[in-house]
C-alpha cells in the first residue's frame, strides 16, 4: 500500500510540474508575441519581420522577463526593441556599441534609451567589453564577421573571451550571420560579408563555450553563398546561420 501511496504521489508531482512547465511556456510564448506587436517597433523593420523571424529568434534565444542581455552593436535597434519588451521592468537591456563606431551610432541607440526605460547604452573596446552586471544572454547579429576586417582592430579571440567572462555561469550566446561556403573560413568577411560557420564555431568554442543548439529558421536555401550580401539580388534574404552557445556552469 505504502509503495502504491508514493507512487501515485510522484505521478501527481510530475504531472504538476509538467502543467506548470507547459504553463509558462505558453505565457513566454504570449509575452514574445507581444513583444514583436510593440507598436513602437517601426515600420520598415516590421517589414522584415518575414524574413528575420523575431518570434522564433525570441523563442531559440530564450530570452524570458527579468533576464540582463547584451545587444552587440545594435544598430537601429532590431532586436533591442524585441528584448527590452520581453525582458521587462525586472530585466536589463544593454545596447553595446563600439569605441570606434561611437561617433556614428550613439545616437541612435540614445534613441532606444528615450524609448525604454529599461535599455541602457554601454560604449567600450569589444577585446575588453564589460558590462554593470552578470549578463543572461549576449546577442550579436550580422556583426561577427565584420569583427574579423582589419578596420576594426579586434582580436577575436579576445572578443569571445570577454563575452564568455561577462555572462553568467549557464549563460547564452547567441549568434547570427550571414553564411559563407563550406571552406571558405573568415576569408571572405570583407569582400562579401559572410562567414562560415564551422570557422565560426570553432573560434566561439574556443573562447571555453559549448555549442547548445542551432535554428534554420533564417536559412535561404535559394542563396548560393557567393554574392555580396549587399548586392540587391540578394540583400535581405541571405542564407543565415543561427547558432547558441553556452556559458558551462
């Protein structure tokens, strides 16, 4: 009877869990969505929401309300509108932005400031990036390869290190760029702006992360990896990788 008694006890508890899990994940679910509908979000960039799947990139990245993330070189704010919604009142959004791009791009993310309370902007070295607390999450899209022209003076490698020690221990990267040929390494980053991803991978990898999933969910089979992602036949709609990294612990 005893054993028959716990037995049903632990269903019980299991299946408690389970609905509890299922329930916060369809609440995480509804939050992201709401976070795509912001109508603050502009209309060129809703736009592109087609191609760049802010709801499954908000979904495969993880980011939940509370969390401190860092928005690498923001640009016009993309993905930092998405964050700063998801993360909410308890959560922290630091928009990123390079010494030496600081001059052209403060501005702008001074804009994302005035906008949500909760986004900060924070300049620096990217060999040497800190940030005011212990980060949930790194995000970096389209910006990795062009770490690796010359014109920007970064050491990679001591870019990833400094992004591995800013986060906290089980702490993500997520990274997305525009894909380059089999083979091809970093050796295209400034003639076309693309780089592979097993060079990609590896160069993270090395910096102590562990490789934690990836998404197809901006891949574009049509794109052959050859042109310049600039070019108008193809801007907009490269092939893309989309890889998370973890931070062990």
């Amino acid at each position: 009877m005893l054993k028959s008694l716990l037995a049903a006890a632990a269903i019980a508890l299991s299946l408690g869990a389970c609905a509890s899990g299922a329930y916060q994940n369809r609440a995480l679910t509804e939050l992201q969505r709401s976070a795509v509908a912001d109508p603050l979000r502009p209309a060129d960039e809703v736009a592109r929401d087609p191609f760049r799947r802010p709801d499954q990139m908000l979904a495969f990245a993880g980011i939940a309300p509370g969390w401190k993330v860092a928005d690498i070189r923001p640009g016009a704010g993309y993905f930092t509108r998405l964050f700063a919604r998801t993360v909410g009142d308890t959560g922290k959004v630091y928009a990123f932005v390079p010494n030496r791009t600081a001059e052209r791009e403060n501005g702008r993310a001074d804009a994302l400031v005035a906008a949500y309370p909760n986004v900060m902007r924070v300049n620096g070295d990217l060999n040497t990036m800190a940030f005011p607390e212990p980060l949930d999450a790194v995000f970096m899209s389209q910006e990795y390869h062009d770490f690796h022209i010359p014109a920007f003076n970064t050491d990679v490698a001591l870019m990833n290190r400094a992004i591995f020690a800013a986060l906290k221990p089980g702490g993500v990267f997520i990274v997305i760029d525009h894909a380059g040929r089999d083979g091809t390494g970093h050796s295209e980053v400034q003639t076309l702006h693309r780089i592979e991803g097993a060079s990609l991978r590896a160069e993270v990898e090395a910096a102590g992360f562990v490789f934690d999933g990836e998404s197809d969910a901006v891949a574009n089979p049509a794109d052959d990896r050859s042109t310049n992602v600039f070019d108008e036949a193809i801007r907009g709609r490269t092939a893309q990788f989309v890889y998370r990294f973890r931070k062990p612990g």
